[in-house]
C-alpha cells in the first residue's frame, strides 16, 4: 500500500482517476504480474488552502505527490505548493498532471520546482501512463536510496552505473538511461542486455561471438553490435549532460566507459576508477 497526496480542483478529474490511484499496485519490489492485498491510501484535496494546511500540520509523508499546475485560474498555485512540498517533504516524488502540457506553465514547472515529471491529462491510454510513471519513480528512488558501498542482490552497480536486475533499466549518474533518439522513451531492451553483459564481464572484454551467445541471438553481428554499442553512448551522452557538461562519449575515446576492444569486433566496459 501506498499514500498518494493528491491535488485537484475539478471533479470530472478526480473522478477519472481517484479508483484508478486507489486499486494500482505500486508495489516495486515485486513483479508485475503480483497482486496488492491492500488499496493505497489516497489523500485528496481540491483547494490550495487546504492542502498547505495539511502539508504543514502533517507528521506522516505520503510516497508521492500529484498536483495540478493550474488550480481555480492561479497558474502559480501548484509551484507554490511544490515549493511548500520541497521543505516540508524533500525526499517525495512530485508528478504535476496537467492539461496544459506543452505551454509555458510546463516549462515554468521545470524551472521553478523540483517536481520530477509532468503528465498531459488528455493523452490516449492516460491513467495508464500515470500509475506506469508513478511506479517508476518510485522504484528509482528506492534504487538512489540504496548505498554504493551496500549493493543489493537486486542491483549490479560498477563506479557510478546502476543496473536493477528486476526491470533492467540502468542509471548512469542518479539518471535513468533512455532512448537517445526520444528522451521521453525508455532505452530498448537489447542495448540493455548488452551493458548488463558487459558489466558482468568486465574487465575481459566481450566478442561479437560471445555477445551473440548471451544474447541467444542467431541473427546478432559485429553490425548490430556496433550499433547497439553506439545507441548505450548516446543514452549515456544525454545522461550525462543532465549532470554536468562532460562528454561520456570523450570518456570512451579516452579509455573509460564502453571501451572498443582492439580490431576483434569486441567492447569492454571499463569504469573510472579501474583505468591504468
């Protein structure tokens, strides 16, 4: 079970998705397929008044936050919030969902709070796409919770790369690796698997022969490998200028990261603190 601190001012909202947040299973640390033995609890208000009021006077916090931007006309009515939320919770995902994706309150939302995600409301299949988003980041803030120096069964960490081995998704600097071609999309199962491996292996590198065994692939070549290979840089490149203005790409070219091995169609994955 999992409290949800909602935020919503029109009704025809709250009705859309208030049994949607109450039966999900936000459960991360089981499999998809488990069923939750308890509803969550969902904690909603639909003035700004109210909740501050019970964002102040509170002794517990709830797992996550939703807010909507605009609330009774004040496009500023959810940043304040979320600013109240940043003191008084600083560890709790905030989502804002919103029909006013793509407008300038989602850009001021992203300058000016340290909400982690904003949804448009009117998007096809959204209570979907809300509970999926809900559940990943929770799951990531669990993952950032959990000490380098403590690696978890569930967990492949190597410097500052972190692979779940429940979902595969991997984290490069506290940021989660994504498609380079669509920030917005999750980094493909295969270049996954590819890093996992790579990782695992390491410092030995792996062959395209080796790889296509892994992989139990019988149509994997040096190409797709080469590929694949490219695509990991990139998602790791945008993750990396998430941070800082380093290049993960240089790194690579300098003997670090995901390293070309030599002219035999292999990569190694080589972490910082293992070169030389």
């Amino acid at each position: 079970m999992k409290t949800i601190f909602w935020v919503e001012d029109q009704y025809h909202w709250v009705n859309k998705f208030e049994q949607v947040l109450i039966d999900a299973n936000f459960d991360v640390t089981e499999s998809e397929d488990s069923v939750e033995t308890s509803a969550n609890k969902l904690i909603l208000h639909k003035f700004i008044e109210s909740a501050s009021q019970a964002i102040n006077h509170s002794t517990e916090q709830p797992d996550i936050v939703i807010l909507d931007a605009d609330m009774n006309g004040d496009q500023d009515a959810g940043l304040t919030l979320s600013a109240l939320i940043a003191k008084k919770w600083p560890k709790v995902p905030v989502i804002f969902l919103s029909e006013h994706s793509g407008t300038g309150i989602e850009e001021k939302v992203f300058e000016h709070s340290s909400s982690q995600d904003f949804i448009a409301k009117h998007q096809q299949n959204v209570e979907r796409v809300l509970c999926w988003r809900i559940k990943a980041l929770l799951r990531q803030q669990q993952l950032s919770s959990q000490s380098k120096s403590n690696q978890s069964e569930s967990t492949l960490n190597s410097g500052d790369l972190l692979i779940d081995l429940a979902t595969w998704n991997c984290y490069w600097l506290g940021q989660r690796l994504m498609n380079p071609a669509n920030s917005q999309r999750p980094l493909a199962p295969t270049p996954r698997k590819i890093l996992r491996f790579l990782v695992e292996s390491s410092p030995r590198p792996l062959t395209t022969i080796q790889m296509e065994q892994k992989l139990e692939s019988d149509r994997f070549n040096y190409a797709s490998y080469r590929q694949h290979i490219k695509t990991l840089r990139h998602s790791f490149e945008q993750a990396q200028q998430a941070v800082d203005s380093e290049s993960f790409i240089q790194r690579c070219k300098s003997g670090t990261g995901i390293v070309t091995f030599g002219d035999q169609g292999a990569y190694c994955w080589i972490p910082e603190n293992d070169k030389g």
